[in-house]
C-alpha cells in the first residue's frame, strides 16, 4: 500500500511510511552493473573503475538546500515539487591532465575514474501542456526558461553550464568517495 507524502510547515515531503526496496533486489542491481558496465569499462579502459561513489547526508542536504534557497531568490514561486536533481555519469582527467583538477581537493588516485555530478533540474510545461525536467542553474535567471523556449534541447548539453559567461558557476555537485580507491571494507554491499 502506498502512502501519499505529507507536507510539514517547509512544504517539504515526509512520507508516512520509509521509501524501500527489497535487499535482493537493489544487491541484483548492483551485482548486474558489476558484471556488465563495469567489466566492459574494465576491459576497455583497461583499469579498475570505481564501482560506487559515496556522499555524507551532510553535503546532500546542502546542495538541496543550495538549489531551494537559490531558485526562492530568483523565483519565489516555485516550490520544492518543481525542483529535482539529475546525476550525470561522468569521468575525471586521465593523469597526464590532471593539471585540470588544479585548485580542487580531489586526489590523483581518481585519475580516469568515473564519478557523478549532480546538477539542479526544474519541471516545467511546455506548448502542449507536456511537463518536464530540465537542467537549470538557480543562479541563473536565464536559464528558468531557456529549455521552455526550445534552447535546451541540444543533444548532451548542459543548461546549467551553457551560460554565456565562461567563467560562471552553477550549483552542482560531485566530489563524493570513490571505491575504489577508497577501502571496500567501508561497502554496503
């Protein structure tokens, strides 16, 4: 039987009951990536892949509470059902670039290695009364409305990174614990 969320005085989801899967299923999701995408990336790369990616509750909530507090400032009307988060499969610099990762507290050891960056996401309507899920930066009033308009619909680009300026920044996040290198005794599954 599924619940319906409740709102507390934030306007925030609170499910009556806790969201859950079944352990064997989620260990069979788990064991079909590593003995499929993560082989074959293995195999092709030639290396040995992270196979899951860490982040504290911590730096979740914060990044939530980023987007929330960000997109009030520029548009009080949209509410926390309009707001959601993509994660991007993504991959860092192979050594020999690494100097790209100059500045950020990243270590070398995740050279190569895949990770996931979270970008912002908003819900909107489009001509046909359609509604969906596109990236947007809340520190970027242009890009509310940009996929809207038919801006956004370039195949891999990212609107919250698509700014005119080079040099702007978007709430986003990436830099979780990889495992590996971290020790896979800390592993869940």
């Amino acid at each position: 039987m599924k619940t319906e969320p409740i709102l507390n005085g934030d306007n925030i989801a609170i499910m009556s009951e806790p969201s859950v899967l079944p352990i064997d299923f989620v260990q069979n999701l788990i064991d079909n990536y590593r003995s499929n995408q993560l082989q074959a990336i293995n195999k092709e790369m030639q290396t040995t892949d992270a196979h899951s990616i860490w982040f504290s509750l911590e730096k979740l909530k914060k990044l939530i509470n980023d987007i929330e507090t960000e997109t009030q400032k520029v548009d009080s009307s949209i509410g926390v059902k309009e707001l959601g988060i993509r994660f991007y499969y993504a991959a860092y610099p192979k050594i020999e670039d690494w100097t790209r990762m100059e500045g950020y507290s990243i270590p070398d050891t995740y050279a190569g290695k895949h990770t996931l960056v979270m970008i912002p996401t908003l819900n909107r309507q489009d001509e046909q009364g359609n509604y969906f899920n596109f990236d947007f930066n809340p520190l970027d009033q242009n890009s509310y409305t940009e996929a809207v308009a038919g801006k956004g619909k370039g195949k891999g680009k990212i609107i919250a990174m698509a700014a005119k300026v080079a040099q702007q920044q978007t709430i986003a996040d990436n830099h979780g614990t990889l495992s590996p290198p971290a020790d896979p005794k800390a592993e869940l599954f």
